[in-house]
C-alpha cells in the first residue's frame, strides 16, 4: 500500500512537472519560436521534459504494480535534479535551479520508497 501511495505520489509530482515543461515550451512555440529552438537553445526545456515523463511513466508503472517501475522513476528523478546541478554549475541564479533541485530530491525520495518495498 506504502509502494503505491508512493508511486502515485511520483506519478502526480512527474504530471506536475511534465505539465509545467509542456507549457513553457508551447509559450515559446506560440510566439513564433521554432520547436528546434525551444527544446534546444538551451537544452533544459528537453532535460526537463524527458526526466519528468520518466517519472511519470515510473509512477503509472508502479501503480500498475510492473518490474522497473521504481527504477524509472528513479531514472527520471535523477535526470530532472541533475539539471538543476547542471543549471547551478553553469553559474544559473539559484532561484533559476533550486527548484529543480528541491522537486528532484523529492522525487528521489518517492523512487527510492517504491525500489525499498517489495511489489504485494
């Protein structure tokens, strides 16, 4: 029960997040941006959309109680904190990356209950 209440609280933290990503980039396509440019220039916005789909696609496996669930998750939490290592080491303002961080180590956390419990 604990596995999953994990795996679905992944699950609504990557829908979040994924959400959050979708939006940015479909504001900078909206102002006549090229997609190329938006997921590319710099690459975070498809950093950020990958590690967030991870995490929901490890959460939704989870829940579906399927191998490699919480390893996806884990996957995809990983990535996203990463980026906001990778934004801190590029010299980013830390109100830029600290929420990457603070989500990613959440998320983490979330994984990590999912890979400590056996699947019921």
């Amino acid at each position: 029960m604990i596995r999953r209440l994990a795996g679905l609280g992944l699950l609504v933290l990557g829908l979040w997040l994924f959400w959050g990503a979708v939006q940015a980039v479909l504001a900078f396509t909206s102002r006549g941006g090229p997609l190329m440019s938006a997921l590319m220039e710099p690459p975070t916005s498809l950093i950020r959309l990958i590690g967030t789909g991870l995490m929901l696609i490890g959460g939704f496996m989870t829940l579906l109680k399927l191998r490699l669930g919480g390893s996806t998750g884990l996957l995809g939490a990983l990535v996203f904190a990463a980026l906001g290592g990778l934004m801190a080491a590029m010299g980013t303002d830390s109100a830029l990356w600290l929420d990457e961080v603070v989500y990613g180590g959440v998320a983490i956390a979330l994984a990590a209950v999912v890979l400590a419990l056996k699947r019921a």
